[in-house]
C-alpha cells in the first residue's frame, strides 16, 4: 500500500539519436512513448526510493507470524525483483511491484496469530488467490468483478485495510493496549518503543508533506539510527551474501489452504489485490498519459497477469501477496514511460539483496511509524464515498469499521457485503445491487452461520 508524494517531474528528454538500433528500443518502445534510456533509469531510481521501505517493513511483519526474518528478506526482495521484471519486459509498463502493505499484516496477525492457521498454510491461501487472479485475468473476467462491486464498497475495502494497518502499528508500538475494562486503552507513551514510533511517523509525515523522495525510508533510517545509539539494537553490520531462503522456499501448504475455513481468506487476499492492482493501474497510467480515449489502458490484462503471477512466484518463495505500487506514480512523475522503469527498479531490489544486516537492524518501533503513515494514505478514499447516500455510506463504514475491530480484513469485506445488500434491498432500492453482491453477501451469510 503506500506513499503518494511526486517528486518534481523530470523535464522531457528526446529519444536517443541510436534509440531504433537498439535492443532497448525494440523491447520498450521508447521512441514511440517520447522516452529516453537515461529518462527511464531516472524514473527507476526515484520508483525504488519511494517504495524500498517494504524490505524493512515486510520482514518484521511476517517474523510475527514465525517465519525466518532472513529468508522473508530474500522472499521479499526477489519477489519484488520478478514482479517487476514481469511487468517491465511482458506487459512494457512503468510499474513496480513488491509484497503489499495490509494483505502482510493480514496473513501474519490474522490468518496465523488469531485462526491458528499455520504459515504454511497462509503462504497456500496467497498461492491459490494468485492463480485464482491469474485465472480471471486470462478469461477476461475480472472486469465484469470489478465493475459490478459498488465502487463504495471498493473505497471502503482500502480505508478499513488502513485502519487494520493503524491498529496494528498502534498496538506493536505499545501505544494502544488491552484492558478487561475497555477493551483497548491508551498504553505507556513514555516507553521508547512509543516515543521512537512516534518520532518515525512525525518525521514520515514532515518528510513527505515537504516532498522529499524516499520520506518512509529516511524515517525508518533515522530511528533505526537513533534506537542504535541508545543502544536498543546492536549493530550487526551494513552487507553480507543474502541470507538462505531454505526455510521458506516452496514450504507453502496448499492442501492445507484448501480447507472450508479458509475460503474467507482466499477471498481476502484476492478482493484486496485485485481492486488495489486495478485502482493503481488506471490512476498511474492516467498520470503517464498511458490510458485511450475511452479511459482504458491498453493491455490492462497483461498487467494483471504480471500482477497475479507475481504474487504466486512470491508464495512460492516465501512471502505474502504481491501487488503492485501506488509509489509507481512517482517514477511516473519523473519521467517513465515504459517497462524499463520497472526493469531498472528489479535491478535495484536485486541489489538490496546484499544489505541484510542492515534490515536486521531496524526494530519494529521504526517500522510502526511507517505502518501508521501508509494507514494515513489508504483511509484518503472514505472522502470518495457519497455520504449524503446512506446506502451507500452506512455499507462503506460497517465494511471499513469492522476490520480493525473484528481483526480482520475478512470480516471486514464479508459484513459489507451483507449490510449492503440488505440495506439497499430494504430501502427499495434491490436494482443498485447487482446479482454478483447478492450471491456474495449470501455465500459470506452461510460462512457465519455454517463455519
């Protein structure tokens, strides 16, 4: 999920003199998109700066669930590399890819910490919605999915993953904690997990207003700095051979996924993925002038299958669901145009393989500041949603509500879209919901009372 700032747009270049006797050339297109190699490796650069904080972040994050940090590190990082290699060289667009925020917490807090579920079986749950995703794209079924979910709904999807994101951080941080009396309280604010927490969150969110690339990344850095010097992490070096994915590579349970409790799941990982990857692609490539004259962006399914393949290789390596980047828009607005973008930003994750022990480093107080500030930017879509409407809006809050509430992304979508089809039917207004709502809300009605 996600950090929104655009540096300054890079001024146009013209293509390079050679650009059609070039290897590049014919791969990417470069002339016919008005682009130029050293415009693209710019774009790379600045895509990668924006969203390298999920090599920090995604590895505390999965630890939680009982998985090898050192491995999730390598996971994350290949993942990343071949989800943008995919999109760069198969679908030739400006996107990049990694493990996405929300779906992460999901698989770790949720799916294992509170239903028991091991792992494993997760990691099945995220390879079976990645081929599932994979699946639709190829039959070309997933745009009647996302044009007959209300687009309150879909608003809401985003803003209740942001307030799972924020409760998590909150709690991780030890700011919020459990009481028998009120359920959640506030916790000990002068502990140093909560003072350097919120430190990392208030630097993020001054960084960014002020539009300085990298904002999340220089946040985690300078706590991650300030937490060695009062001696709270000990230092462990800056590089090393990236660590051994032996014990997550292809220990993914997928018999095990296939069990009736997990339906819920599955469905969680695809929905979210596929309504955020789609969100992205359109807003990105309008602001890349990518999109035709009717609004679509030509070879949308190609994306989307670099998209849901990318997520089944991360499975299978070792990681959560692979999404692709809002933080795209900021290689966008400086200058890509075309795969090569993505490419160049492969390269560099792949280089971020040999600085382990610097990820090793970061304590998870860094790292839920950063959690905090991508919870900000994912509840922005609540203000999409017509509140004067209250069929359209009491839906979107039960949705958006209920996940961090009931601690899970889930619950969150199966009460939305339950509310939605009962409220609107009661209303009179059965024709809004289309019958996709219906058969949905009803399957998630027979799960609350059958499993």
């Amino acid at each position: 999920m996600t950090e929104l700032q655009s540096p300054p747009t890079a001024s146009p270049t013209s293509p390079e003199p050679a650009a059609d006797a070039t290897l590049l050339e014919r791969l990417f297109k470069l002339s016919e998109r008005q682009t130029s190699v050293r415009q693209e490796v710019i774009a790379g650069v600045t895509t990668f700066l924006t969203m390298a904080y999920i090599i920090f972040v995604n590895p505390n994050v999965m630890a939680a669930a009982g998985m090898d940090q050192g491995a999730v590190f390598t996971a994350t990082c290949l993942a990343a590399a071949i989800g943008c290699l995919i999109m760069g060289l198969y679908a030739n667009y400006p996107f990049a890819l990694a493990p996405g925020m929300g779906l992460n917490a999901f698989f770790s807090y949720v799916v294992v910490g509170e239903m028991g579920y091991s792992w494993q079986v997760a990691l099945g749950a995220v390879f079976i919605s990645g081929m599932v995703f994979l699946l639709l794209s190829i039959f070309r079924v997933r745009q009647w999915i996302i044009d007959s979910i209300p687009m309150s709904l879909r608003q809401a999807l985003a803003a209740g993953v942001g307030l799972f994101l924020a409760i998590i951080a909150l709690k991780s941080a030890g700011i919020v904690t459990a009481s028998p009396a009120t359920l959640v309280t506030l916790g000990d604010l002068t502990s140093s997990d909560a003072i350097l927490a919120s430190l990392s969150f208030f630097l993020i969110a001054a960084l960014s207003y002020r539009r300085v690339l990298g904002a999340v990344m220089i946040g985690i850095l300078a706590v991650t700095a300030i937490a060695l010097l009062i001696g709270k992490v000990q230092y462990g070096g800056m590089m090393s051979v990236p660590p051994s994915m032996a014990p997550t590579l292809l220990q993914l349970d997928i018999a095990g996924a296939f069990e009736v409790g997990m339906i819920s799941v599955i469905f969680a990982f695809l929905f979210v993925d596929l309504f955020d990857t789609a969100g992205t692609l359109l807003s990105t490539a309008d602001r890349a002038k990518l999109l035709d004259r009717e609004g679509k962006l030509p070879g949308m399914g190609r994306a989307l299958m670099a998209d849901s393949s990318a997520s089944a290789a991360g499975s299978l390596l070792g990681s959560s669901t692979t999404t692709t980047y809002v933080e795209s828009t900021a290689g966008v607005a400086a200058g890509g145009r075309t795969g090569l973008t993505a490419v160049v930003c492969a390269g560099l994750f792949l280089l971020a393989l040999f600085f382990s022990p610097l990820v090793g480093m970061v304590p998870a107080c860094a790292t839920a500041g950063a959690l905090m500030y991508v919870a900000v930017l994912m509840t922005s879509g609540l203000s999409s949603i017509d509140w004067d409407d209250i069929t359209e809006a009491a839906p979107a809050v039960i949705a958006a509500v209920m996940m961090p509430l009931s601690f899970s992304i889930a619950n969150g979508i199966a009460l939305g879209f339950i509310a939605y089809a009962v409220i609107k039917t009661l209303s009179g207004r059965s024709r809004d919901v289309s019958i996709s709502v219906y058969l949905l809300a009803a399957l998630f009605v027979a799960k609350f009372i059958f499993f």
